[in-house]
C-alpha cells in the first residue's frame, strides 16, 4: 500500500496478534484500509518485517515474539502506546495446531501448548490492552475461533477444544468489560492460508465443494469481519460469535 494509496488516518489504533500472514494480515490489511495505525506481531521477526513494509510503515509497527510469552505481550502493548499513543483495538488472532490426532491418544503436552497459545495468551492480551488504553478509553475486542470449537472436528479435537474455549473466553470478558468494551469472536470455516493448507491442499475443488458458496475463505473474508466488529456500525453488538463459514454449517440440519 503506497502513500497515495492511503485513506485519511481515522485517529484509531490496533494491535493484531499473529498477523505476518495468513487471517492475521488480512485483518491488518482491512484495519489500515480504512485508516487505522496498526501493531503487528509475529514470531519471525523477518517475516513481520516483510508485513510491515508491505502494509506501510508509516501505519503499521511490528512487534515480534511468541504470542504466550507475557513479557512480549507487555512489550508489545507497550510499543503500541508509544507509537500510537493508544490501543482502540484488540484482534486476538495467534494460534498454534501443531498435531493431528485422535483425541484418545493426544499427547497432553501438546494439548498444553495449544490452550497456552491459543487461548492463555488471547487473554493476556486483554489484559494488557485492557490496563494500559481500554478500561479507561474504551474500545472493541476481536477473537479469532473457529467452526472447530463449534462442532466435532476429527484429528484437530485440541485446537477445536482451545476455540471453544475462545468463544466462552469471549463471553467472560464481554460481561466483565462492558459497557464501555465490547468482546466479540469470529468463528471461520477453512481459509486459504498456510496455516490450513493441509486441510485443503491438493483437493481444494473436493473441500470446497461441501460448502454452499462452493469456495474456500480467504483472509480478507475475515478482514472484513473483523473490520465490521471494530466499527461504529457494531456499536450495540458484544458477546456474540460471528461465524464466517461460507454456509458451511447449513448442511448441519435435519435431513
């Protein structure tokens, strides 16, 4: 995004968790289109670089570090503050699936390190963004779910697990923050990322095909969401979980 490319600032500010790729850029993308600063982070310090740049490093800073790690998270937060002077939003979109398995033979462990990434850190976030701008400015929370914490999803049962978590996660904090901070979450289908990629990847005719607008999502879709519930026109929405999932869930129903 050039200079020229660049809408009048809108004098709000951002943090995006996990957003060098994939969901996490697209909301970041979508945020800095309508004039919004932005702070990103990401574990891979040249790939946030490279996302930074891309998206205009004029408005949008990058923090890198792992997303459960409670000093990177005040240090992002804090980063936030000194650039932008404020932190409007939260997009809570880091998270980790690192194994596919039966949930009889799941290795705690790893089921540890999903919930610590996926859902510990979301509120960590919170909390951050919560003391240093929100309690006392307002502003709007945005989790990143999923349809896996919704319903059964066979081989990813601990991160559907951590996404159900989310979504409750996201009706606590809504309670808790109200009224001046509305919480709400996303809860997307499968998104062409590569993050997903071995959901869909060599058979993306065949995954897309059970979904009633016959595509897969892609990371604008929930940019635009994510937009949608960081805006004025969702002032009176909070505690809710917005599912983006192509009418996945339609064929759900009594047949």
């Amino acid at each position: 995004m050039t200079d020229t490319q660049l809408p009048a600032p809108s004098g709000r500010a951002a943090l995006v968790t996990g957003a060098s790729r994939g969901i996490g850029y697209g909301v970041a993308e979508a945020l800095v289109a309508r004039g919004d600063r932005v702070c990103i982070t990401g574990r891979n310090e040249d790939a946030l670089k490279e996302a930074v740049e891309r998206l205009g490093a004029d408005r949008v800073i990058g923090v890198a570090g792992k997303a459960h790690d409670e000093a990177h998270q005040a240090v992002a937060v804090e980063r936030a503050m000194e650039a932008f002077g404020r932190v409007d939003f939260l997009v809570n979109n880091a998270g980790t699936n690192p194994v596919y398995s039966p949930m009889a033979e799941l290795d705690l462990n790893v089921a540890r390190k999903v919930y610590e990434t996926n859902v510990i850190s979301a509120l960590g976030f919170a909390q951050q963004t919560w003391k240093a701008w929100q309690k006392e400015n307002g502003g709007a929370i945005v989790n990143i779910a999923s349809v896996a914490g919704l319903a059964p999803s066979p081989f990813i049962g601990a991160y559907g697990m951590s996404k159900a978590a989310m979504v409750n996660l996201t009706l606590q904090l809504a309670h808790e923050f109200a009224p001046d901070v509305r919480v709400n979450a996303i809860a997307p289908a499968v998104i062409k990322t590569k993050f997903a990629q071995a959901l869909y990847e060599g058979r993306e005719e065949e995954a897309a095909a059970a979904y009633p607008l016959k595509r897969l999502g892609v990371p604008s879709d929930i940019g635009g969401a994510a937009a949608f519930l960081t805006s004025e026109q969702s002032a009176w929405v909070t505690g809710q979980t917005l599912v983006v999932d192509g009418g996945l869930f339609l064929g759900a129903g009594v047949h």
